[in-house]
C-alpha cells in the first residue's frame, strides 16, 4: 500500500467490482494515513488493529463491531443493516505470522 501503483490498482478493482468490504494485511503506512485512504476507496468507515497491521475499510450496507485483536490479527462482527439479508459474520483477518504459536493463537483467539 506504501506504492502509488499499489493504492491505484486496489482503489480501480474496488469501482470494477462494487467492493463493500476490504481488508489489508501489512499495509506498510502509517496509521496517519489510514482516513486518507478510506476517502480515496470510497468507504464509509475504517478500523485497524492497534499496530497497525492489519486495516479494514468498509461501506454500507455494513457495520462493524471490535470482537477482538492482537497485532497478527483483527477479528470483527460484521453484520448488515439490509432487511432481507439479515446475517453477520465473525471474520479473521490475520496476517502472515512467522510462528506457528502465532498463527494457532490467532484462530484459537476464540
């Protein structure tokens, strides 16, 4: 994400395809810019894990609420404000951790 052509080619395939929700796994920015981005994709919202490490943008008809996180994962409700489709869904997004302990923490947070 740190790469001009990077942001541009996610931001293109989010028009191509009405992308809703987005997660990013080690964006390589800061958190400063974390907003910024959100405007230029278009997203309603955004949240990342504390570290930073992990980042999700999202847009109606979703919401999203923290169910937990460390700084190899991020774990969200995500459920829909659609009537007809009224679902939710627990997520893991994890990003590639080096020990095996790490990635077993990560799905067995809960």
């Amino acid at each position: 994400m740190s790469r001009s052509p990077n942001l541009k080619r996610l931001r293109k395939l989010i028009k191509l395809y009405s992308v809703h929700l987005v997660a990013i796994c080690e964006p390589k920015m800061a958190l400063c810019g974390f907003d910024l981005i959100r405007l230029k994709f278009g997203m309603d919202c955004c949240l990342a894990n504390q570290w930073g490490t992990v980042w999700i943008f999202y847009q109606s008809p979703f919401r999203c609420q923290s169910v937990g996180e460390s700084d190899q994962h991020l774990t969200h409700y995500i459920y829909t404000l659609n009537s007809f489709l009224h679902q939710f869904v627990f997520p893991l997004f994890m990003q590639n951790a080096q020990l095996r302990s790490e990635r077993a923490y990560g799905l067995n947070y809960y």
